[in-house]
C-alpha cells in the first residue's frame, strides 16, 4: 500500500518479491555493506519470518531509502539519498507511529541508526540505549601463514544439538542480548544442523569452538555465532575455527563478512589476523520508554 504526502510516497509491502524488485539492486550494488539486510530479505522471500515489515521511500521514481524488520529483531534500514535522511526518517516514523507498529531496537551503519534514535525520541518520548557497538568485517582470502590449534572442524550432527542449544543461551549472555525462549532455541538449533550450518572444532575429541554460516547472498556469506566455552579460551581455539571454517565458505562464495563487538578488542584482533578488514561501522540501538 502507497500513501503520498508532501511528493514522497511511502509504500508497504505485503510480497517480498515485490519488495525485492525495488531493493535488490541497489542493495546488491554494495553487497557486502548490506549483507544483514539483503540476507533477512532472502530469508523473508524463503518464508523463514513471520510478519515481516517492508517499505520503501521514494519520489518521483527516484528509490530514496529501505526499511525492514522481522519481529522480534530490530528494524533495520538503508539510506539511498543521504542528501533526504532527514525528510525520509520523519517519514518512515510518522507512518509507523501512525501505523502502530512496535519497534524495540533499531539496526543499520552508525549514522543512519543514531539519526532514526534521535528522532524517534522527539516523536515518541522513548530515549536509547547503545544495545551493541558492530564493526563490520569483509575476508576474500585466509592468511595461510596463520598459525593452527590442534584439531580439525567438522560439521554438527544431530547429536550435537544439547550442547549448541546450551552454547545458544550463554552466547547471549556474552553478547548482553535478551535471552530467548527454550522452545524457539530448539527450533532454530535444530534448523542450523539440518541445514548444515554449524563448524564445530573438536581437539582430542572434545568440542572445544563453534561458528555458523548466515545469511548467503549471490556472492557472499555471513559468519556468525562464534563461541568458545570459557574454559576453553585463550588457546587459539576461535582463531583457527573462524580460518578453517570461512576457508570452506570461500569454496562457494567470493567473500565473507562477519560482526564484531568493537568493544571486545579480542575479537577485532583475531579477526583481523585471519584476513578480515573492517569496512563499515553498524550500531544496535534498544529503545527506553520513559
């Protein structure tokens, strides 16, 4: 459904197809700045959310700004014209303040996040909260010279799923994320071993690392989930898990990005010793009401 106001007309999409037409190629032009929100489209288009919101801004034909959101995760947007953020961002919360659509967080490059949070602020009376600082990371080669823990990876079976299950809840827990219901945990576990997804590390046959692969696009391909149990840290463990297992995702993609927490700089650093080199800064903003 369009609405146009004042030139610019706001537009929400019930197909994902439809809405697919309009921001796949711009988002694919910038395919790794955009990953998050071109992989959630993929999956929105494989029926893997419920309700998911999408709209687009635009003005005489011209394609101004992308939003989307798949409750219970935070809306996320991407800016075309940065010379109308302004008039866009008054939009898009005027009609979902309108539209009665509840937002909890907010996700995108740290500008444009920061920008919405201020104005969603002036219009609704709820303050922020910096939820996660990102650094977003793009690999198209391993560093061979990288020196390897003992062990070898493999992929998780089925067996395997009580232990990411408990790895699901104390990853959140790192992160500072809002824990999840069991249920929806085991769902999703059981999803990411049948779909292959997880690169487990196993020394001395103890699973000691994991990591996951999110979100493919044409090209590229997210890591994401990395965790070591905290006994197990500080031995290299993440490092070779996070090398092996994007080397065996560069087989199929021409890249890989991943996110980091730019306030664990454990973790930049590792990632930067693989081969990953930081090409945007992203922001996850959590809403306050007062």
């Amino acid at each position: 459904m369009a609405v146009d106001v004042g030139g610019m007309e706001f537009t929400v999409y019930e197909n994902p197809n439809e809405f697919a037409r309009k921001a796949e190629p711009y988002l694919k032009e910038k395919e790794d700045v955009f990953s998050l929100f071109l992989g959630v489209l993929q999956g929105i288009k494989a029926g893997h959310y419920e309700n998911p919101f999408m709209a687009t801004i635009e003005e005489d034909g011209e394609l101004l700004a992308l939003f989307q959101m798949t409750p219970p995760y935070p809306f996320n947007m991407v800016i075309i014209n940065e010379n109308r953020l302004e008039e866009s961002l008054s939009r898009v919360i005027d009609e979902i303040v309108s539209r009665k659509v509840s937002i909890t967080s907010v996700i995108s490059l740290k500008p444009w996040a920061y920008r919405f949070a201020e104005k969603w602020k002036e219009a609704t009376g709820e303050t922020y909260e910096l939820e996660i600082d990102q650094g977003l990371y793009r690999l198209d080669e391993v560093d061979e010279t990288l020196e390897k823990s003992s062990g070898a990876w493999r992929y998780a079976e089925s067996s395997d799923r009580p232990l990411i299950e408990r790895w699901y809840h104390l990853f959140s827990e790192d992160a500072g994320l809002p824990p999840s219901p069991d249920d929806y945990i085991k769902g999703q576990v059981e999803m990411f071993v049948r779909n292959k997804e997880v690169f487990l590390w196993e020394d001395e046959g103890k699973i000691v690392s994991m990591m996951k692969k999110a979100r493919p696009t044409d090209y590229g391909v997210t890591v994401s989930f990395v965790f070591t149990p905290r006994e197990e840290r500080k031995k290299g463990y993440a490092r070779t898990m996070v090398a092996a297992g994007s080397k065996e995702l560069l087989k199929e993609f021409d890249f890989c990005v991943l996110y980091t927490n730019m306030l664990n700089p454990t973790s930049n650093k590792i990632y930067q010793e693989i081969g990953y080199k930081r090409i945007a800064d992203s922001v996850q903003l959590k809403f306050v009401k007062a």
